[in-house]
C-alpha cells in the first residue's frame, strides 16, 4: 500500500512540473501614437490568440510525462520479478525503481514540449501583435 501511494504521489508531483504557457516571454511595444488603453486590448486579444494556439501542447507534454513514468513502473516491476525471482519484494522494488527513471526521463520530456509550447506561443503572439501594428522586435513597425 506504501508502494502504490508512493507511485501516486511521484506521478502527480510529475504532472504538477508541467504547465501551459501563462504569458509571452517578449517584450512588444505600441506604436508611436497608440493610446496605451488601446495596447492593452490589444495584448488581452494577442495573448487568447496565442493560447488557443497552444491548447493542445501543454496537455501533450503532460500525457507524455505520466505514460513514460507509468510505462517504465510496468517495465521495472517486471524486471524486478525476475532478478527477485518473482517474489513481491523483486516487483516492487523495481516498480519503485522503475517510476523514479520514468519519472526523471517524462520530466526532461515533459520540459522539452513546455519549452516548444511556450516558443508557438511566443510566435503566435508576436504574429498577432504586429498585425495590429505594434512594434515587435527584429520587426519593422507596420505601416497603417
């Protein structure tokens, strides 16, 4: 029973790590003239856009985390059967195991997609934010 909620706790605490992007990571600026009230709106708009752009990353960074820490508990359970010669000791000694390495590799994957979803949403609000012609760095203010 320590076991399962042991494999419980890793595994939430594993969920918990991954997130959705809360916001962009670069700095825009409205253009000479735009009243600041204006940007704002703007931004409120820009950043739904990017999050409806998003939506489905952040849950697949989290799908990705938990099946490889549930797939490599089954694969050390079953490991530790047979170094433990079956005994439940062997098993769940290599569940145990087998969750902390899942545990660690669906976090590093985890962060890789976080770090791919945060980047689309970056892009999606620097997309949107220029057409509404704000200046956007590395990008010529739009003419309007």
């Amino acid at each position: 029973m320590k076991r399962l909620i042991l494999s419980a706790t890793l595994i939430a605490s594993l969920a918990a790590c991954v997130s959705a992007p809360t916001g962009p990571t670069i700095a825009v600026m409205p253009r000479e003239g735009k009243p600041f009230e204006v940007f704002q709106q703007e931004d409120q708009q820009c950043r739904g856009f990017a999050s409806d752009a998003v939506k489905d990353a952040g849950n697949a960074a989290l799908k990705d985390g938990v099946t490889s820490a549930a797939v490599a508990a089954a694969l050390g359970a079953a490991a530790g059967a047979m170094i433990g010669g079956g005994s439940h000791a062997g098993v769940g000694t290599g569940a145990g195991v087998g969750l902390l390495g899942g545990s660690a590799i669906g976090a590093m994957n985890a962060s890789g997609k976080e770090n791919q979803a945060q980047t689309q949403y970056n892009i999606a609000y620097q997309q949107c934010m220029y057409a509404k012609g704000n200046q956007v760095p590395s990008y010529a203010t739009p003419r309007r």
